[in-house]
C-alpha cells in the first residue's frame, strides 16, 4: 500500500467481474484480513489531522467566547465545568454538521466528503420518522421547510451556546467560572428531542442519547454536586451498557476485522494471528477473543466501577489509564464510520469527571440527592434494557452497544445497475451513489472491488451471512445482480449512516420505492435484527421495494458465526415463520437446511 494509491487484491481487474459471487467474496475477505479496506495511507493522515483541529479549535472557541476562561492560563481551564460543556456543545456541533463521525472515505463518503448538513439544509430530501402512525404531526418522509427550519434552528442554538458565559449555581467551586445558562442549554434539548419525531437520522447523529441525558442534568438539577454525579453515572452507564452488549459471536468478529484494518499495524504474522488458520478458516482466533473480552469488555465492566466508587485516588487513576487505553486503541484503528470525535471526548471526560471530583471529594454516589439518584439511574438504564431484551424498539445507539458487533443491518440487491442509477435520477440528495463517485477517481473495475469488498465485509460479520443466505432464496442469481452494503444505501438517501439498521428499514424503504417505482424483484434486501439479550434466535427479514416484507424468521447466531464468511457449505439454516400471501420465492436454495432443492 503506498501512501497515495490504494491496496488492490491479487486479481486481474478486467477478470473480476466474472469470478463467481463467492468466490469473489472470499478473494476479498482473504484480502481484508491482509490489507484491510485498502485504502491509501493518506487517509489515516487525514483523519489525524481531523482530529487535532477538533481539539484545537474545540480548546480556542470555549476560551475565546468565555469570560474566566483565559489564554494566558490554558492549564487554569482543567477544571472548569463550563469547559466540558463547552467541549461536549463543540462535539455536538460537528458531529450534527456530519463534519465528525461518518466523514470521509472510511463512513463511504468520497465525494463529497460529507452528508449530514448538505442533505439536511434542503427540502425535499429524505427524512425517516420514527413513529409516523403514534406521534401527531410527523407523517411523511420528505424533507420540508419546517424540517429544515427547525434544523438551522438547532446549529443556532448551539452556536449561541459558544457565545455564553457562565452562571453560577449553588454548590460551584469558589472562583469558577459557572455553567452554562440553564434556559440556553433547555433550548437546545428541546430542539433536538423535537427533531428526534420529525427525523431519527437527524437525531442519532447529533448521538443525543450520549450527551442530552448529561445536558438535562446541568440544565433541571439546582445543584452543582448533583449535576457532576449525574454525569459521572450517565457516562458509567455508556461503559457499562457497551460493555454487557458485547456478549456475543458479532463482538470478537468487529474486533478482528478491526485490527485487520488498523493502519499502524504493519506485521503480516500479526494480522494473520487475528483470525484461526488462514487463508483456510478466517473466524475470529483465541488471540483476537483475548484482545475483545479482556482488553474490552472486561475493562469496560470493571474499570467504571472503579470510577464511580474508589475512595482511593490512585485506584481511581489506574482506571482513568485504563479507559484512556481503550479508546485510545479504538482510534487508532480508524473503524468504519471512524466515530474519533466522540472516543477523543470520553479521553477528556474520565480524567475531568473522575480526577477533579474525586468520590472522597464530596462527589461520590451517596453525596447525591436520593430522589434524584434514583431518577437517573432509572433513566440510564431504561433504554439499554430495553435494548438488550426488545431491540427491535430502539436503535444500537440508544441501547448502548457501541463497537458490539450486534446490530440491525441490512443488504440490498438490484436486478441491475439500472435499478440502481435509478437512485441517482428519482431522489434529491447532495451526492451520488458511491460507484458513481469512485469512478471519476479510479476507474469502473477499481471502484467496484472496493464497493464490492463493502458487501464481503458485512459477511465478515454473522449477520452478513444470514443476508446472502436469504438473498439467495428470493433472487434468480447472485451472479447477475447487484449486491450492495445497506450502509452504502443509507449513506446515499439519507446523507448518514451509522451501522444502525433500524436507519434502512421498511420504513426507508417506502420512501425509495415511493420516488423509484420499482416492479416486484427489482430491489429485494434482507435485513437483520440485533440479537436480543439470553438468546441466540436472530430476527430477519426479506423486503420486496415494490412488495413491502415478503419473508419474516429467524436463525441461531452459532450456526451463522460457526460458517465461514464466504459460505462453502451453503446458505446458514434458517426458520421461516411467516411469507407474504401469494408470494413465492424465485430462489432455489431450501430455506431449512442450507441445501438446494
């Protein structure tokens, strides 16, 4: 790999397109354990530089709009709670701008390098309402001046917070330089949970159920103490929650296509250590599931533990090293959708939460109001439980399973690449479908090896292979058709994506097929469920664009995590429990065994 042109598998490019599906599919994955996604060298310097001007000018606008917070005496700033808020308003702002999280080449961004406020600034374009049918005034899925309005409203009101000074409340260190004014910081978690029943894609990216819980705290609570415990617990609870999610086959399988994909990792040996014997079986290996449950999960179960109720200094300061590791690692991997920003923020937060408000310091749990304490921790834990036992009603995000390798997802099949320009000519977006931005850059065959390796990717993970699985039920061949990542979807039509399913349901689905028209057969995507909590049965789904659900089941996460990714034996068995009436499918696959009629 050179530090401008990209990593290519060993392959004739005129000779791909005709290698058989699989076949293709397994020279990718071969290549991804070797090379990862391949991208330039180059990209890795562009998101290092990303990230230091986020901290630069995060640092420069809290003190240059700030009374108390000076120039001269940047160190005084450590401690100052208006800093964090200011920091986390900064995070916000970007990340709701599209300029943080799912930037660039690695969200499958190219040109431009950024959805988010090009799509979210105009009419027309596609909005995806949660609950359409329960929430009065949300019905629809197009883009109106109202959205928009109330948009430009919300990067209002967090810029307006940039300008604030701070007020003081009771409990304040003496000399500090306040918090930010309650009613201000009330406008903007009004705005966002507004937006969230207009558009969830909106809301999830602005990642509220990370900041708004902190910020309604400084916002409602009178007193300081209380507000710093609520914010210690919200951020325990994000470790905790990530840490309990990831319970499962999808976790060890992200974790080693994670470090497949590092760039500093240079070793061949190293790389090919990730997986069990390679190039022959390419499933995660004891090194990568030590790597995942000990240097993760362990360490996010136990560690926040030990912040939130050490009354010794140095244990508190073990476990703020520690947590400075793991994400630390998790940046340095660059993972798809390269969420930097938010993993830099977390580095801030546990030394500033957890250093300068020591438990022994008259910050721990029991210094809380009581009545309060309950409040929060109800509040924290609500969604992750939810989450974890019903997640078909709640986004990953929202329940906490960050890195967890145990989303909802989907894959998409065009009958041909017609049906898929057709995206390009029937919707109002502010970019084109990723092969269509690549092939200016490198050429058609190259550009479709890295779309193509997209798809290989998401059958690196278990529920990748339930989606080729189903698809090859419901579709006359996987030779002649398209295959695309729903996350290259998504990305396209909604201007974000996130590794959230729940983004690039039914529910988007209507709105493509409302603008495309499809007939029966043109667009057909298999979907997934997240794997619920003390089970292993997996929920997935067949959608027909033109047809709505075709096909409802579910498959056991062993038998999918226990196949090899590019599917040697078969399709993965699978239960159906429900078909559209009249519906039969055009496949020749048997959906029970994995064999072939």
């Amino acid at each position: 790999m050179g530090y401008r042109t990209a990593e290519l598998p060993p392959v004739d490019l005129d000779e791909f397109a005709d290698i058989p599906f699989f076949e293709r599919m397994k020279l990718l994955q071969l290549h991804w354990v070797e090379h990862g996604f391949g991208t330039p060298k180059q990209t890795g310097m562009f998101y290092a530089w990303k990230i230091f001007f986020y901290g630069l000018f995060g640092l420069i606008f809290a003190g240059a709009f700030t009374a108390g917070l000076e120039f001269s005496d940047i160190g005084g700033w450590w401690d100052e709670p208006i800093l964090y808020q200011k920091l986390m308003i900064w995070t916000i702002l970007l990340e709701v701008m599209g300029l943080a999280a799912t930037c660039g080449p690695l969200a499958f961004h190219f040109d431009p390098p950024i959805g988010g406020i090009l799509y979210w600034w105009q009419n027309d374009t596609i909005r995806v309402p949660p609950y359409p049918n329960h929430v009065p005034f949300t019905k629809g899925n197009r883009r109106t001046p109202w959205d928009t309005g109330l948009y430009k409203l919300i990067l209002a009101s967090l810029v307006l917070l940039f300008f604030l000074s701070g007020e003081q409340v009771d409990g304040l260190p003496e000399g500090s330089a306040g918090i930010l004014p309650q009613w201000a910081v009330l406008i903007y978690c009004g705005l966002i949970i507004t937006m969230a029943f207009r558009d969830k894609i909106v809301f999830l990216s602005s990642r509220a159920e990370q900041y708004v819980p902190t910020l309604l705290c400084f916002a409602l609570f009178t007193n300081f103490v209380d507000m710093v415990i609520a914010a210690k617990i919200f951020i325990v609870i994000i470790w905790m929650g990530a840490g309990f999610s990831k319970f499962n086959h999808g976790f060890s399988s992200t974790v080693a296509i994670m470090v497949q994909n590092t760039p500093w990792v240079v070793w061949d040996k190293f790389r090919k250590a990730t997986v069990k014997d390679y190039p022959n079986d390419i499933r995660p290996s004891k090194v990568t599931h030590a790597l995942a449950h000990i240097g993760g999960t362990t360490c996010e179960l136990v560690m926040p533990l030990v912040l939130l109720f050490s009354p010794w200094p140095w244990a508190t300061w073990i476990a703020i090293v520690s947590i400075w590791m793991l994400h630390t690692f998790i940046i340095s991997t660059f993972p798809l959708a390269v969420p930097l920003e938010w993993n830099v923020f977390f580095i801030f937060c546990v030394a500033f939460l957890f250093a300068n408000f020591h438990a022994g310091d008259g910050y721990a749990v029991t210094d809380m109001n009581p009545a309060l304490l309950a409040l929060v921790v109800v509040a924290g834990l609500f969604p992750i439980v939810l989450g974890a036992l019903r997640p078909q009603y709640v986004s990953f995000l929202v329940g906490m399973k960050q890195y967890a390798g145990n989303w909802a997802a989907a894959t998409f099949s065009f009958k041909d690449k017609e049906k898929e320009d057709r995206i390009n000519e029937k919707i109002v977006k502010s970019a084109e479908n990723q092969i269509d931005q690549l092939e200016p850059l490198f050429g058609k065959e190259i550009s479709e090896i890295f779309i193509q390796k997209a798809v290989a990717f998401r059958m690196m993970h278990p529920m990748g292979r339930m989606h080729i699985s189903a698809l090859m039920r419901h579709v006359d061949s996987m030779e002649t058709r398209v295959t695309r990542e729903g996350e290259f979807v998504s990305n396209v039509l909604t201007g974000w994506n996130f590794g959230d399913g729940h983004c690039l349901d039914e529910r988007l689905i209507e709105a493509l097929q409302e603008r495309c028209q499809y007939e029966p057969g043109d667009v057909v995507i298999a979907w997934t469920e997240s794997q619920p909590a003390f089970t292993k049965k997996v929920q997935y789904r067949v959608i027909d664009a033109a047809l709505g659900t075709i096909e409802k089941g579910w498959y056991h996460n062993d038998d999918a995590y226990n196949e090899q990714p590019w599917l040697p034996n078969g399709p993965i068995p699978h239960t159906v429990t429900w078909t559209l009436p009249g519906y039969e499918a055009p496949g020749v696959v048997h959906p029970g065994t994995g064999g072939r009629v």
